[in-house]
C-alpha cells in the first residue's frame, strides 16, 4: 500500500466529473437542438441524472473509473475492507458542497468530509482487493441510480416554485 497524492486524488476526481459530463452531453446537445432550455422538467431530468450518476458513481466494484486508473479503492477506516453501499452513497451525497471538499481533498487526500463522516478513506494498492461482499453491484448500481434519480427529479419539480430552486435554471 502507497501513499496517495493530491495530484493522483484530483486527476481522479477529474476524470470522473468528465465521464459523467460527457454521459449527459447528448441530453444537453438534444435540449438545445430542441429549444427546451425553459422547460423545468427537462432540466430537471439533466441535473438528476446529473446528481444521481456522480453519488452512485463508487459503486460499480466499489470504485469509479477514475479510481480504477489510479488503483485507488474506497475502504473502512478501522477494518481495510469495502464499505457498505449506504456508506458508498453518503460519501458522496456531500460533493453538494464540492469546494470545501476539493480543500479537504488537498489537505489530506485519503480523506473527504464524507469519508469523516462515513467512516471510510481512499488507499492505493498494487493488486485488485477480491473481498466484495456482494457480487450483484451492478443490479444494485441501477436500482440505486434509478431510484435516486427518480427521487431528485421529483423532489426538483416539486420545489420549482422554490427561489433558490428557480436560481438553478436561470
């Protein structure tokens, strides 16, 4: 196990904040080609999806595709082994405040105010870790996905009258 750098930490942070941006693009290209940039629910629809792809986006054999590049793998603090998917998710429902984690992610990259909170941290190791405690990830990734989707375009159509809400989609 050796250590990670800042550098190794944002380059995958990067790296999955692009795959998701390029995942929606085609929808963004459809809503201009379209004209429905003043339609709220499609708007709605982009930034769930938005949303619901970047919290889910460790659970796919509990790393993304930016970790995966790097060897990176998300564990508990205590044990080293993989983390429960509700512990996956709630690490990452705090990049909301993504500034303050981008500067908690410098400080100390093993760790992001979610990871605190979770419990968990980011190690890097040579060899690929096989103590998966669940081997239907991908089932549950899209029932997660699906569900927390759903969940926030309701939640964003039904706030629409909501001043802050409104500032989303100016």
């Amino acid at each position: 196990m050796r250590k990670i750098t800042v550098i190794q930490r944002l380059k995958s942070i990067f790296i999955d904040l692009c795959l998701i941006c390029l995942f929606i693009s085609p929808f963004i290209m459809v809503m201009f080609i379209l004209s429905l940039m003043d339609n709220i629910a499609y708007q709605s629809f982009i930034i769930s999806l938005f949303i619901s792809l970047f919290i889910c986006k460790d659970l796919c054999k509990y790393h993304s595709i930016g970790k995966r590049i790097f060897n990176l793998y998300v564990v508990e603090n205590n044990s080293g082994l993989t983390p429960s998917l509700i512990k996956l998710i709630a690490r990452n429902i705090f990049i909301i405040i993504w500034p303050i984690e981008i500067i908690f992610c410098c400080i100390n990259p093993e760790k992001r105010i979610g990871d605190i909170i979770c419990g968990t941290k980011v190690i890097m190791m040579d060899y690929q870790k096989n103590d998966y405690k669940n081997k239907n990830l991908h089932f549950y990734f899209l029932v997660i996905l699906l569900l927390l989707f759903v969940c926030c375009y309701f939640l964003i159509i039904e706030l629409k009258h909501n001043t802050l809400i409104k500032l989303l989609f100016v």
